[in-house]
C-alpha cells in the first residue's frame, strides 16, 4: 500500500485530475473536454470522479502497465455502455455497476446529459481477488444492497471541498476500500456454494477487523502485532497472511496507524499546548526522539512543523511507502 501527499484529499478539474501523480489517467471527452462536466476527488491511492455527457462519449486511457487499476462506475438514471477499446462492449442497466480492468483504455458511453460516477482503484489493493477480477469488462450482480448507499456516499464526497484532516483522508480511504472490496467480492462470488465464498471473504474480514483495531488502540505503547492477533483470537501467521495478501503487512500499518494519530495531535487545538514528549507519549512513543525517528521513517516532515499550519499546508509531497 503506498499513500500521496500524506493521505490529503484534493478536489482536482478534469485535466488536472487525469494527469496527477504522474499521469496516473489521461482522459478527453469525445467532441472535446469542455464539454462535458467532470469533477474528481484524489484520496490517497483511490480516485472518485462524476462526470454528465453531453457528447455521449467519455474515454479514459491509462499510462501504466496494462491491468493496474480497477474502475467502477454506475449511473442513477440512464444506460450506459462501457467498453474496453477494440474489445467487447458491456450494455449496464441504470442502477448498476460496471467493473472494468483499465488497461488499453476505456469508453463511457451516456445519453445526453447523462451522468455516472465512478471510482478507480489499484488492482493490488484486491490482490487476493485477482482470480476473481479477471475479467476485463463485467457487470457486478445488480441487487447488492449496498450499491446505492455506498454510490450515494461517493457522490457525497465530491460535494465536501478539501482540506480535510490527513486522518480522515486515511480513514476514509480505508473505508472505500472496504465498501469497493465488499461490492467486487459479492458481484464475483455470486451463486458460487457459501463455503467457497467465505474462504475467498475472510483474509479480508480479518484484516478489517485488525484495522478497526488499529483505529482503536493506535496511541497504546504496548500495541504490537502479537497483542492485535490476540485480541481477535487468531494466530499471529494467520494475521500477517491475511495483510499480506493485501500487499500491506501488519507491522507497517502499526507504524502508519500511530503516525497519523500523532500529526492529528499536533495539528489540534490542544495539541498546540503539549511538549513533542508528550505528544509523543500520547501516541505511543517513548518519547520525541522516536517520534522524529518514526516520522522520518514515515516520509513525514519533522513533528514540529506539523504545529503552526493548517493540515493543508503539511500534507505535503511525501511518497510514503508503507
């Protein structure tokens, strides 16, 4: 799992939106860009954009290897087709989800004034179910509870104008990952027997649970990976398989966890009245020396310059690796 600018969610246009961090997406609407309306929102690895047609075509193409990036999108109200270029096309009723495989690129097909929102994210964020997302272009099973809500919060965050907390922006990006990964799982899984659906569900549901967790008890010195395992009552093998399968481990996402508990600290109001001893203790540390160690480890600025400025002006450009 790797984090941009330190987990800071960022409204972006069109154009700037397909061409960051390194030209992640490169996108034109036919008939030109301008006409079309796009709003999009970058939080940390996971793009969520909304887009209305008004030529009827919007293609997206990626600059990555072939296969790195999933996207689902739906539409409320009109039909869509959505197409791999030069492969077959996938009609998707109004109401629900198309999951592609963004790779030689992909058309979005709308009536006029059609709109459709949609997210993309890492294929490795689902690692463990490569198997099952290894078709190209399909529809996920329509009568998922959840699509609704969960489209309706996506559309909400396009409504809330950044800077957020960095906190929140890691929180949120692991709760999308949980809501998209919940989605992808049932659509793929569907009329497969139940036990084989568990097995395929459960590395997952435990690294949720050890992530919740995390949440929880991330100030706590004595919260080790042993400690976590313990309190879900599984082995501590079984814990660090599941988050690898995920392409994470547990030990980092300790260290990530207690980071970011520590720079919501110092950007709060009582914060600002606490030496860096204790905040540093606050947030699990022994004191300020390993939390200068720990931020430096991070890709963090150092803790004092977290202080004096909003949580904008800090997110900075840090590629953390984690």
């Amino acid at each position: 799992m790797s984090t941009k600018d330190a987990f800071a969610p960022k409204i972006a246009t069109y154009a700037s939106f397909t061409g960051r961090v390194g030209g992640r997406l490169h996108g034109d609407a036919h008939g030109g860009i301008a006409s079309s309306s796009f709003v999009g929102l970058a939080i940390g690895d996971i793009d969520v954009f909304r887009f209305t047609a008004q030529d009827e075509t919007l293609r997206l193409s990626q600059s990555f290897s072939a296969d790195t990036h999933l996207l689902l999108i739906r539409s409320e109200d009109e039909r869509m087709i959505v197409s791999r270029e030069g492969r077959a096309s996938l009609h998707v009723p109004d109401g629900d989800v198309a999951q592609v495989l963004v790779s030689d690129g992909i058309a979005v097909h709308l009536p006029p004034a059609g709109t459709a929102t949609g997210v993309v994210i890492p294929a490795d964020a689902i690692s463990e179910f490569r198997r099952l997302t290894s078709n190209p272009v399909r529809k996920v099973v329509s009568n998922h509870e959840l699509v609704k809500p969960i489209w309706g919060f996506l559309d909400t965050l396009l409504l809330v104008s950044p800077p957020w907390p960095n906190l929140s922006g890691y929180f949120i990006e692991n709760l999308l990952n949980a809501m998209l990964t919940s989605i992808i799982v049932t659509g793929a899984t569907h009329g497969l027997p139940t036990d084989e659906t568990n097995r395929i569900a459960a590395p997952r549901q435990l690294v949720q649970q050890a992530r919740n967790h995390l949440v929880a008890y991330s100030r706590d010195p004595r919260l080790t990976s042993q400690s976590i395992a313990d309190d879900l009552g599984v082995s501590l093998r079984s814990l660090q398989r599941a988050f690898s399968s995920t392409g994470s481990t547990l030990a980092k996402e300790i260290r990530l966890a207690r980071g970011m508990a520590a720079v919501s600290l110092l950007q709060s109001p009582e914060g600002q009245l606490l030496s860096l001893d204790e905040i540093a203790r606050l947030s699990g540390y022994p004191d300020a020396i390993a939390l200068r160690r720990a931020f430096h480890k991070l890709g963090f600025a150092q803790p004092s310059s977290y202080r004096f400025s909003t949580p904008a002006a800090h997110a900075g450009r840090h590629e953390v690796a984690v």
